[in-house]
C-alpha cells in the first residue's frame, strides 16, 4: 500500500470533496422516486356533510371482525377516543364557540408518499397499486418506527399481546376491495359524507362541491398536496380550519424526500463510502510509513 | 512496550453479585415482556412507540460505543502508536457495547423472531435499514479485531472441558490460521470498522428525520446526521478516559493518568467541530430565539449545550487535564452531553401529539440497568481472562 504523499494528499482530496457533495446535496435523488398507487382508490371526506352518526366506525368493526373500545369502564358499548389496535377509524367533534359541532372522520390517509412506507426496513408497509398503503404480518418485525414516522399518529401497535401486529385501516383492500365493492364505511354512510372513488375523480368532485357552494366549504382540499398528496382527502366547513379538526397545516413535500434524500446521497453509487476507505488507507499507509522511518531513525520527510 | 496480560483476580467479589442481582431483575421483567407484551411492563403509548429502550439502550449505547473506532482511527490509522495500550480496552468495550445493542433491539422488536427479516427483506430507502446492517457488520468485524486477544491467550494451549477436549486440535489449528489470515488482512477490517463506524453512526442522526413534524427544530436540521457523527467522535476518547479511570480504580491498578491526560489534548479537535456545526446551523435556521423560554426542550437543549462546552473550555487548561478527578469529571461530562442529545432527539424533542405523555416505568429501567450490568459483568469476565489491559 506504499502510497506517495502527493498522491495521498490527491485521494483525501477527492474522498472529502466526494463525501462533502452526498452530504451537501440531499434533494438530489427526491425527484426519481416512483410512486405507485397516485391514481388508486380513496376516499373524500366531507364534514359539511357528515352529521356524526358513527356507521361508519361499526362498519369498520364489522367489515375487519375488530373488538370493541369501551372507554366507559364497560364492555357494551364501543366508545373508541383515539385509533387503537381494535379501532381503524373514528369520528371525532369539534365544537365551536357558538355550540356548533363540527365531525372528522379520523383513519389513515393512505399516502402517495408514505412515511411508514420509507421508514419500514424490512419492507412491511407498502403503497398498493389500488392505492391503499398496506401492512404485510409475515415480514414485519415490530420495530414500530413506522408509527413514529407517520405524521398522522395511525399505525397502531398490539401491547397486550406477546406477538402483537401493526394495525391500521387496510382500505378495506382484502375484505371489500377485492370483491369489487367500495370500502365498508363509506356503503354504511348514510349522509354521502365518504365518497368512494379514484383519487382524481375525487379530486374532481371535490372541486365540484366547493365551486357549488363557496359559501359552504373552505376552499381548500386537504390531502390534494399535504405531505406530498394523500389518497384520503377532506372537506371542511368556511369557518373550520383544517387544523382545527385534527388536520394539521403540513408541508407539501413528503417526509422521506428529506431522509431518503440525504441517505441516496450518503451512499450514492457507494462512491462516498467507498472513498473515505481509500481516503483512511492512504493516511494510514502514510502515517505508518512515516512512524517506520523515525523508528530506523532515518527520515527523508 | 509492555505487554498485556489477563488480571486473573478474584471475580466473584461483592460488586459482582450486585451486577447479577440487576441482571436478574431485567430477566424478571423481560419475562413479563415476551409473555404478556409490552403493555404489562412499559408504559410505551400510541403516541411514543419508542422509550428509553431505543433512546437510551440502543442510541445512546451506539455512541458510547463510539470508543473503539474513534481509538482505532487515532492510533492505527493516524499512527499515534504511544496510545496503543488503549486500544484493546477500547475495542473490548465497543464490542460489548454492540453486543448489548443487539439484545436490546431483540427486547424491543414485538416480533424478535423476525430479527433475520433484516437480512432477506431490504427496503434500501430506509434509514433503519442502513443502521441495522452498519450495526450488523460493524458486530462482526469488531469480533474478528477481538480475536487477537483471545489467540494471544490460548494458542497452543487450549484446553477445552470434558468431551469438548476432543475438539482442542481443531481449535488450535484454526487460531493458529486465524492468526495468519489476520496479520495479512487485519488492515481492511480496521478500515471497514471505521468506515462502518461512518455510516451508522451518522444514520441514527437521520432516523427521526422521517418525522419533520414531531422533531423540535433545535434538533431538525438535515445536517443531524454529521452532527450525529460527530458527536459520536466527541464521545470515543471520553469514554476510554471513563472506563480506563474505573478499571483503575476497580482493579487497583496502576494510573494511567500521564497517558490519558495526553490523549485528553484531541478531544476538544472532535468536540470544537461538533459545537461549530452544531451552532453554525442553529444560527444559520434562526432556531435560538425562544432558547430561553423556559419550555421543556428548551430546557433540555440548555443542558445538553452546557454538558458539551463546560468541558470543552476546561479541556485546554493543562492543569485540569492532568488533574485525575477533573479529567474524569470531563469526561463525564461530554458522555453526558451525547446520553443528553440522544434523548433530546429520540424522544424530549419529539412532540409526538395525540395527548400522550412519556415516562419510562420501573420494568423498562429495570431491563436497560440489568444490560449496563450485563455489559461490566463481560467486561470484568473479558480483562480478568484474557490479556486486555497492559502495566506500564
């Protein structure tokens, strides 16, 4: 590995330079990711609509075979407060200072850009063609960064069972969607608050809702652009900001451009990696070169 | 130079027993938590999925850990020889620090049987990924760099129990080739440790990256893994100053003070270019204007900064560094300034929403307390057995 000293100085050179660019550059990789499932089934949301009757959530119970949620110290009634391991979706209310009630309908957003999707190192949750983002058991590990990741709190973990499962609403991908029928809650919604569609059929009507009555509906879709666009979009009421239901005002870049961006660029080609080991092996074939000349006593440096 | 031998006292002493009693007592609980799940010993929610069993056992450890490659890049690739009776204690203690790592991910995963999943399944777009096979390997090479120690002690004389004595040639033989593969080859592995060393270390900066919405913005900033990284190197040479201080003070050796206090002169090289990039880039975002609000994090932010830069200043006056106790002191500030980031960033800045609160329960510190035990107890095995500390 003799290795002169210019030519050391070049290779440290290069590998710091090499490795400051992959460092300098995280976006660079953001725009070849692919994205399936953009054009996949949804569902849109309407809280001028829904009048908070909760269908939904027990077809949602009924459809995936989910125990109840009882929160009233009973086991009667289902009475789910947050998503849990046994409650794929709920309604919840947002009362204004006037006393008017306000419903949102909370479940998993199915991403175009899932962060579970990104974070997951086995692969477990993936974006479907269909446009759910779904949960595979047998190679999940229970690492549960995928509940970390995701902006929205949904996947949801088993603690009371020795071999528990991530869990969260399926899109009813299996149970319904295979058999050609749209999802459980919204054939239970009585009001037509969950429409069930393509994504930009959705889209569509959305626009349509809004251009009919602006006097109704914030002229806004949540979903269309949040967190790089969601398969789950929302309507809500004028005087209702989306914030205000549990719908937080979130960039329109997806979380993994960012760490997948800087982890592409890291180890781009393997070229940073690969140069900081020869970078290293030149300073220690130098250094060692050079302790070898002190210890003979003789040094040409 | 000297040689290192093994210390070969006394080992079933009263502090030992203390350290079985805390092993115990994590297996206890660990029982509850392979049986029963999570739920009947943690108090992990929806909300916070990861407790100090990440931010504590697995985070932080892989930074304390940081001793081994940072020592290896200063005495082997650097070529500073004078230091390299440290080296062996250094790379010891990072292999049993990434050995507990990987138990404590088997605590962890809901689905440990599934550990091997990481080596079928990839998804290359994960930060995880990249941590769980840095990690993965970098265990591996630090076992081949470890092995040294154990042809040093037993080659030519193995001596295994019972009917394992039928294996004693073929053991011999292969220590004995171990031992030449190595001599040729040893060079790569220490590299690759280094680069290793590189990868992980500055992936678990990028980990909490994926939720830009829950990470405070002291600690969101894309240049966390470089700060990770750094921070990591900062640790190393506390770390060997730390453990070298209590081996010494444990086995009643002979100070190693002059040569720690030497070692002690690089620290600052590691710690000033953390603390420039760390501040360079809060400055740069704007994102120490509410610094004195009093808020949680700000608070934390408050105390993690100072555990980082009353040593740094401390570390350039002569006298404190050839001062036993204020070295140590040092020393043990730093490592408390990386446990302090590890835990702002993994779970104090974390802003994990839905109305959860966190608070680690009496089981999960019972586990994380029985695996530091766990780790002294294999280091007071590995430095009473094997020839890992020199006299000088």
């Amino acid at each position: 590995m003799a290795m002169d000293r210019r030519k050391f100085f070049k290779v440290a050179a290069a590998g710091c330079g090499t490795a400051a660019c992959a460092v300098a550059t995280p976006a660079f990789a953001s725009e070849k990711a692919k994205l399936v499932g953009a054009d996949g089934y949804g569902m849109l949301q309407d809280s001028v609509r829904c009048i908070g009757c909760k269908a939904c959530q027990s077809a949602c119970k009924q459809v995936n075979k989910l125990d109840p949620d009882s929160s009233l110290n009973e086991n009667y009634y289902d009475s789910p407060r947050e998503l849990s391991e046994n409650t794929y979706t709920l309604i919840k209310m947002h009362q204004d200072e006037k006393g008017e009630a306000t419903f949102v309908k909370k479940q998993c957003m199915h991403c175009i850009d899932p962060a579970c999707q990104s974070a997951c190192l086995v692969g477990a949750l993936t974006k479907q063609q269909n446009g759910a983002v779904s949960w595979d058991g047998d190679k999940c590990m229970g690492c549960r960064y995928c509940m970390v990741a995701c902006p929205y709190n949904v996947p949801q973990f088993q603690w009371k069972e020795a071999i528990p499962d991530i869990s969260k609403c399926t899109l009813c991908e299996e149970t319904r969607l295979k058999k050609n029928l749209p999802t459980g809650c919204s054939s239970a919604c009585p009001a037509g608050a969950i429409s069930f569609g393509k994504r930009d059929e959705l889209l569509k009507i959305a626009k349509e809702r809004i251009a009919a009555g602006p006097e109704l509906y914030l002229d806004h879709i949540y979903g269309e652009t949040e967190v790089g666009g969601t398969n789950v979009l929302y309507l809500t009421k004028k005087q209702v900001a989306f914030a205000t239901i549990g719908l937080p005002k979130f960039g329109y870049k997806a979380p993994p451009r960012l760490t997948e961006g800087i982890q592409h660029g890291v180890f781009k080609y393997f070229i940073p990696p690969v140069a900081i080991y020869a970078a290293l092996g030149g300073i220690m074939a130098f250094t060692n070169r050079k302790n070898k000349q002190e210890q003979e006593g003789g040094s040409d440096e | 130079m000297s040689k290192a031998a093994p210390l070969h006292q006394k080992f079933w002493t009263a502090n030992v027993w203390l350290l079985v009693f805390f092993m115990v007592s994590a297996a206890v609980f660990g029982y509850f938590r392979f049986v029963y799940g999570f739920g009947s010993v943690t108090n992990l929610n929806p909300s916070y999925p990861m407790g100090i069993w990440i931010a504590f056992d697995v985070a932080c450890g892989v930074a304390l850990a940081a001793g081994g490659f940072t020592t290896c890049l200063v005495v082997e690739i650097f070529g500073r020889q004078k230091y390299h009776a440290l080296l062996r204690p250094a790379l010891l203690t990072a292999f049993i620090g990434y050995m507990l790592v990987a138990m404590a991910v088997m605590f962890d995963l809901g689905r440990w049987y599934y550990i091997w999943h990481t080596l079928v399944y990839w998804n290359g777009n994960s930060v995880l990924f990249e941590v769980a096979w840095c990690v993965m390997l970098y265990l591996n090479v630090l076992a081949i760099e470890n092995l040294p120690n154990v042809i040093d002690q037993y080659k030519g004389r193995v001596n295994l129990p019972g009917p394992l004595a039928a294996f004693n040639n073929s053991t011999d033989s292969f220590l004995g080739s171990a031992e030449k593969i190595l001599r040729r080859v040893g060079v790569f592995f220490v590299i690759a440790g280094v680069v290793l060393s590189f990868g992980h270390q500055s992936s678990l900066g990028t980990m909490m990256l994926i939720a830009p919405y829950k990470l405070h913005e002291l600690w969101m900033t894309a240049w966390s893994p470089l700060l990770f990284l750094l921070s990591a190197m900062s640790v190393g040479l506390p770390m060997v100053i730390f453990e070298g201080t209590l081996a010494t003070y444990f086995f009643n050796r002979k100070s190693e003070l002059p040569l720690l206090a030497d070692l002690a002169r690089i620290i600052p090289i590691f710690l000033g270019a953390f603390l420039l990039l760390r501040f360079s880039d809060l400055i740069y975002r704007g994102a120490l204007a509410e610094v004195l609000s009093g808020s949680r994090q700000d608070n934390a932010f408050l105390v993690e900064i100072a555990f980082f830069c009353v040593p740094f200043v401390l570390l350039f006056v002569r006298k404190v560094r050839e001062n036993g106790t204020g070295l140590f002191l040092c020393a043990l500030s730093i490592i408390c300034g990386v446990v302090a980031y590890r835990f702002n960033v993994f779970l104090i800045g974390m802003d994990m929403g839905g109305g959860w609160e966190y608070f680690p329960s009496v089981g999960e510190f019972a586990v994380t307390f029985g695996f530091l035990a766990f780790g002294v107890f294999l280091y007071k095995l590995a430095v009473n057995y094997l020839p890992i500390l020199e006299d000088h």
